[in-house]
C-alpha cells in the first residue's frame, strides 16, 4: 500500500477571498451566458442584446459586474464599446460548469 500523499499547500487567504469574488461574478445565468458569447469573439452590447434576449440596461449591469470583477474588458470603438474576456481561464470554467450539469441532466 502507497503512502498517502502530501496535501498540497493551501492558497493564501487573500487568493481564496478573490476566488470567491470571482466566482460570485459569474453566478447569475445572464452573466453565464454573457462569457459563452464573448468567449467565440468580442461583441458590443447590442450583439449580445440580441444573441440573448435580454434587456440593453440588463446587459449593461450584468457587464459593469463582470468588469469590476476583472472577467470582461471594453474598448471604445467610436460610439460602442466592445467587450471581450480577459482571459481564455474564465471561460474554460464556465463551460465546464455548463458541461458538468448537462452531463447530470
């Protein structure tokens, strides 16, 4: 029989709080779906107003939290801002997350 194995060092404090900040972003299913649209290319409020049938002030919320939460970026374009994902990690969780559950169903 092996030995058990050495538990790994846990994460400083300060990383799980901001984990759990992060997660807490993409907890609501507007702001799910919002990753899974910005994770094929970037796209201005109107592009994902109608890619998701929701509101331009619902999606304008919904992309101030994902902003302050470091998940998504804007870059004016004239008179519209598009938005893309920081990075491509963010959205490999949300797709596993959606993966997972539809594995389940």
């Amino acid at each position: 029989m092996e030995p058990p194995a050495e538990a790994p060092e846990p994460p400083r404090s300060d990383a799980l709080v901001a984990a759990g900040d992060l997660l807490r972003a993409l907890a609501a299913p507007v702001r799910i779906a919002i990753v899974l649209q910005l994770r094929t290319s970037p796209r201005c409020v109107h592009e994902l107003v109608d890619a998701l049938a929701v509101t331009q002030p619902l999606i304008s919320q919904h992309l101030r939290v994902l902003k302050a939460a470091g998940v998504v970026r804007g870059d004016r374009r004239g008179r519209e801002v598009v938005y893309r994902l920081v990075d491509d990690h963010l959205a490999h969780i949300v797709v596993d997350a959606v993966e997972h559950v539809e594995e389940e169903s």
